[in-house]
C-alpha cells in the first residue's frame, strides 16, 4: 500500500449572520452557544474548504495509481486538532474565554449547487481575512488590516455573488418552496462523534472523491464542517463552547490533507514459486529508463519443462491468463496452483498482446523453479532463532536535502547483520516515514510492507505531497513470531524550490 496526500486549496470559517471574513486565520475555530460577538442568544461557525486533487489525479492518469487489481483506493480527510496535544486543555477554557466543546458531532457536507442538487456549482473566494473581530483603531498601531469582510462569508461567496442561502443552509428545516435550501436537502458525505473534543478529525471520503474522480459526481466547489443542527439550534447558553483545528495557513507541520491510501504492492514470487498455492508474476516494461504502459492488458500462458501449455483442469486455466495493471509500467498475473509436476522443475511464463503505441511486439517468454511445497516450511527439532538484519539504501543518500519536486525510488538492501555478503532474498520487511515535533514522531506514512521484485526490494518515495521537513524512516521485519523494528534507518531532509 502507498499514501498520496492532498492539500486544500483554499478554506475559510463563516460567522452566523456575520460579513467577518476569516479565510487566512491559521485555526478554524468552530463554536456554538452565546455568541461573544454580538451577545444573541446563540452563534454558531462553520468552516469550507477546497481541494487540490490535481496530483491525485495525474497519477491515476499515468496509471501509477491504478485500481486494475484490486477497487480498494480510499480518502480519508485530516484536520489535527489544536487541543490533541495536550489532555490538561480538557474541560479548560481557550484564551478568549471560550469553553472547550466535548460530546459534540460534526458532519462534513458537500456544497450545494445554486439550487442544491442542480444548477450551477457555487464557486466562491477563499478572502484575506485573519481576525473574528475588529479591534478599534489605535494611533500608533492604524487600521487593524488583519480583520476583513471581504468574501468569502456567511452571505456572500464573491464580491457580487451570493450563496443561495446565507451559511449554505438553513439548519431548521423551516424554509419553503423554493426560497432556499435545507439541511435536509444537503448531501452530507460522513458524520463523526467527539467524545472528549481532543480528537483529530478523520472523515471517510472514499466514496465521495471516488466518484468525482470517475466523473460520477460534477459540479463540486468544495466541503464545508460543522455541528450537527441539534447543536447549532441550542438556546440559552451563557457560555459558548468551541473546538480548533489547524487550517491550511497554520505554520506548523499539521496542515490539513486528503490521505488516499492505494494498493500497488508487488510481492513477486518468481524465485519462490511453490506448487499448491496461488502465486504473482510481474512483467516490467521501460521505456529509456522510466516505466511504461501497454496500450492494452497482455494476456499469459504457462509451459510445462517441455514447452507446452500446462493443461486446463475442471478447476484452473494456465492458458489466456488475464492480467492487471499494478502501477505504472508494472503487470501482474495470478497462476493457480501448479500440481502432479516432480520438481524442482522450470516452467516458462509467456506474455502475449504487446502494444505500445500501437505497435505489436513479439510475446516475451521468461522462466520460473517450480520448487515443493515443502520449501514454504522450516520443520526441526529446535526452534529458530532470531536473526539481526542490516540494511543498505540507494536512492535516497543519509542526510541528502531533496528537492520537493523529487519522485524517489529507494532500493532497501537486507543483509543478516554483520555479515557483508548474505544478502537475503524471501524477508517480510516493511518501512514507515514520520517527522519529529521536539519529541513526538508525528507519522506520516504507517508500516508499508516494502516491494520485493525477483532483483531487489524498493518502494518508492515522492516528495511532491510533503510538507518540507527533515523526515526518518524505520524498517520493521518480522521473523522468528517477532517484530524487530530498526529505527531511523535512513534520515533526509525535504526543502523548497523556489
């Protein structure tokens, strides 16, 4: 599995019945209750955002993201809380004197079209507001340039346009006809409770960006937050409770992101192909060094140790296999359990249906051991004993500055420690990236098993979604029912190009 993260492209928190403009306030800060404001009876804000799915979607284009194999590809939304780091912050007030919300939910929820579910999308201005309220004027300080009620804002998405219902809905359900939009008639994508009001939102977005990105779903401007009706509609506070998340302006290493997590694992079995299981082949096309794709999926016979095709059985076909794109360059075929053979014997892979831009290439034939299913076991009269590894990279260099325009493949050598020649070959090894805040390992990429090809293991590590920061990396191996995990391995640093 491998991550791609997906920043807003623009955000923005809108008062109840307010023109404030916030847009560039580094926290959203979401409250309900007494309004401090203008001392109503209750206030409430709700935060909208856009985003950049450019990335995400060049690399579906290049089929370096594919679903080919396997439909699993999913989005999950990020915002770290302001008060997760800290559990004294619990049942405390905030500086401005706001009560901190707990046993609350949020929803995430599309942005209706001028209409709701129809007409136009309702684009609108991120704006250039910081401050939620206007200080007076000071002589020596002038105008406080930080507060704006330029739009985008509760009434107004741009400087001439508005929404088409002030805050996008009407949390009553009370409106009529057609003079505006309810919340019953908006598409909420995911619901989340917070019980304790530290945690970190985490919205499941799958569906959701999935069908904007097939085209099932048009229109869309963005995503708005906020407190389930119930909770905006209380009365009679004398307090108003909130909850803060970093914004895309925050200058810290929280930046809000899409997390789309997708399968391009390769776990090759070419030399250790075993009899009565399923077993993956791969075939690697390049094209002056750099991966690249048929114009369709090529098809795989099997050949016995003398050249013909294994024989279909009642259960499995080993000939006019189908294939499926892995990732970019990369094919891959599932062979059923291959039986009644002596082996070790060689058997013969042939791949067939070679085009690249239009033109049709001679089938590729390569080969295989074919070894008993005994060699998938260890079987003694003692048990085994754990083993030290060390590892080797290449692609990355220990402490290199990389540009974050950079696309790395890194070559992960396992060897049994202190030994300079063992190089193992069958080792479940697996990798995970984070940065460190002082002394916290905030994670950026969880354990990831590493791909093992019939050459070399490497995963493949690109820049262009990560935040410039010095970034570490552990390997974990599992043997022996242990789970040896070798910490900052490899350690680089990711910087800015200007």
């Amino acid at each position: 599995m491998s991550i791609l993260r997906s920043y807003y492209s623009r955000n923005n928190t809108i008062q109840q019945n307010s023109f404030v403009n916030t847009g560039r306030n580094p926290v959203t800060q979401l409250y309900f209750g007494e309004d401090l404001l203008s001392f109503a009876p209750n206030g409430f804000t709700r935060f909208i955002f856009d985003l950049d799915l450019d990335l995400l979607r060049q690399k579906i284009a290049t089929g370096e993201i594919s679903t080919g194999c396997t439909p699993y590809m999913t989005h999950t939304l990020t915002m770290t809380n302001t008060s997760s780091f800290d559990e004294m912050l619990l049942n405390d007030t905030t500086s401005d004197g706001s009560r901190r919300a707990e046993s609350f939910d949020l929803i995430l929820f599309r942005i209706p079209k001028y209409s709701g579910s129809t007409g136009s999308g309702q684009t609108w201005d991120e704006g250039v507001g910081f401050d939620y309220v206007e200080v007076p004027a000071v002589a020596q300080w002038g105008n406080n340039q930080a507060f704006s009620t330029r739009p985008s804002n509760w009434y107004q998405r741009t400087t001439i346009t508005d929404w088409s219902q002030p805050g996008l809905y009407d949390n009553t359900n009370s409106l009529t006809g057609l003079t505006g939009l309810n919340y019953s008639a908006i598409t909420i994508v995911d619901r989340q409770h917070f019980e304790y009001g530290n945690e970190d939102i985490d919205f499941d977005m799958s569906n959701e960006i999935n069908n904007i990105l097939s085209g099932a779903t048009t229109g869309v401007t963005g995503w708005g937050i906020a407190y389930v009706p119930e909770i905006e509609n209380i009365t009679g506070l004398t307090e108003d409770y909130s909850v803060g998340f970093f914004t895309r302006h925050t200058q810290t290493f929280y930046q809000p992101f899409l997390q789309t997590t997708y399968d391009d694992l390769i776990l090759d079995d070419r030399n250790t192909f075993v009899s009565n299981k399923f077993n993956k082949l791969y075939l690697y096309i390049f094209s002056n060094g750099d991966y690249k794709n048929l114009d369709a999926l090529p098809t795989v016979d099997i050949l016995d140790p003398n050249g013909d095709p294994v024989p279909n059985n009642a259960s499995y076909s080993y000939t006019g296999l189908t294939t499926c794109l892995k990732t970019r360059g990369v094919y891959e075929v599932t062979i059923p359990p291959i039986t009644g053979y002596t082996s070790p014997c060689q058997f013969n892979d042939v791949w067939s249906n070679l085009i690249i831009d239009g033109v049709s290439l001679s089938d590729v034939e390569n080969s295989f051991i074919l070894q008993s299913t005994s060699a998938l076991y260890q079987i003694g009269s003692v048990s085994k004993d754990p083993v030290l590894y060390g590892f080797d990279f290449s692609g990355i260099k220990q402490n290199e500055k990389i540009l974050n325009t950079d696309v790395r493949k890194v070559m992960v050598t396992i060897k049994q420690a202190y030994t300079s020649q063992f190089v193992l070959q069958n080792i479940d090894a697996y990798y995970r990236v984070y940065v460190k805040e002082g002394t916290t390992e905030v994670q950026v990429q969880d354990w990831t098993q590493i791909n093992r090809t019939p050459n070399e293991y490497y995963f493949i590590f690109d820049t262009r979604d990560k935040i410039p920061n010095q970034y570490y990396v552990d390997i974990q191996v599992n043997t022996s029912g242990e789970k040896d995990t070798y910490q900052r391995q490899l350690t680089f640093e990711i910087v800015n190009k200007k």
